[in-house]
C-alpha cells in the first residue's frame, strides 16, 4: 500500500535562489542529518539549459529530466553497513519544480516530488514524497512505528539546514 507524506516551508529567498540550490544534487548530502554520511557515490547529469529570460547569478543548475544519482547512507547511526540509492529525476520543470524517483533502495517504492512557489515573503517549497515499503504488513506496521517519524524528523533536519545553506550562499552573493 502507498503511504504519503507531505512538508512545507517558507524560505525568505528569491525563487531562482531556491530553486536552484535545490536542482543542484551536490546540496543533497548537505541536507541530510549528518549521521547518515550521505554521500553521492556516482552521477549522470543531464543539465536542461535555462530559459533565455532567466538570471541565476552564481548558481549551477546541473540536474534535468533524465539525471541519474547513485547515493549511499547509513541506515541507522554508528552502522557499518551503508545502503545504496539509485535515483532519478522526472518532470524537471523551471522554478516549479521537479521530481526524484528511486531505482534502487530501500524502499519498494518512493518518488518525492519539490514544488517552489514565489511568495508575498519570498519562496514556498512544497515536499511530497510518495513511498511504499517491502514486506506487506509488517512494512505498514514499520511506518506506524517508526519510519513516518523518521521521515518527519528528516525533513525537520533538512528545512533547518536548508535556512542555514541558503543563508551561507546569500552572505557570499553580497560580498
């Protein structure tokens, strides 16, 4: 059975900035709690040019429609054991968002989805990830237990981090 899972957070940076930040893969290990030693492990890139109309400073947007990332992290803390993710990036759109499908990974299946809107106070980012865990039953009694909560406290993790990287990026923009 599919599970949901749903977060939003008002950043006070222009849409380009946080867009931009986020269609940067090389952000994704920044973002995730530290004791997961995320890393990415191998990449293909396939980078949509920009609009012609559209100004990203010192950005780099490197991931499309069609990128592919390897990711390892530890499952649990102090683990030795790292866990592969093979992803994918669907449905890349400018300053709307984009999508990320696992290939390979832990669960039987998860695709997260980012939206950004422009907002009175600067940029709306919407995170919806859709997922599915192995083992029927005892995967759904799983999500009961524990890995709803641990989705909530990762991504509480990560809109902190997110606050605290874009706001390295801006005081390095201004000088």
């Amino acid at each position: 059975m599919r599970l949901h899972f749903q977060t939003e957070q008002r950043l006070p940076y222009p849409i380009e900035q946080v867009f931009a930040f986020f269609a940067d893969p090389t952000n994704l290990p920044r973002l995730m709690p530290t004791w997961q030693h995320a890393r990415i492990e191998h990449a293909i890139y396939v980078s949509p040019p920009p609009p012609l109309d559209l100004f990203l400073g010192s950005y780099r947007v490197t991931a499309g429609t069609g990128t592919r990332l390897t990711l390892t992290i530890r499952p649990i803390p102090f683990s030795p054991i790292r866990l592969t993710w093979d992803a994918l990036i669907e449905d890349f759109r400018w300053l709307e968002g984009f999508c990320d499908v696992q290939l390979r990974g832990p669960f039987k299946y998860w695709r997260h989805c980012h939206t950004v809107q422009s907002h009175r106070s600067g940029t709306l980012l919407h995170d919806e990830v859709e997922y599915e865990l192995p083992l029927g039953p005892l995967g759904f009694l799983a999500d009961k237990l524990f890995v709803h909560r641990q989705l909530a406290a990762t991504f509480n993790y990560r809109h902190r981090r997110t606050l605290e990287l874009l706001a390295i990026e801006a005081a390095h923009q201004s000088l």
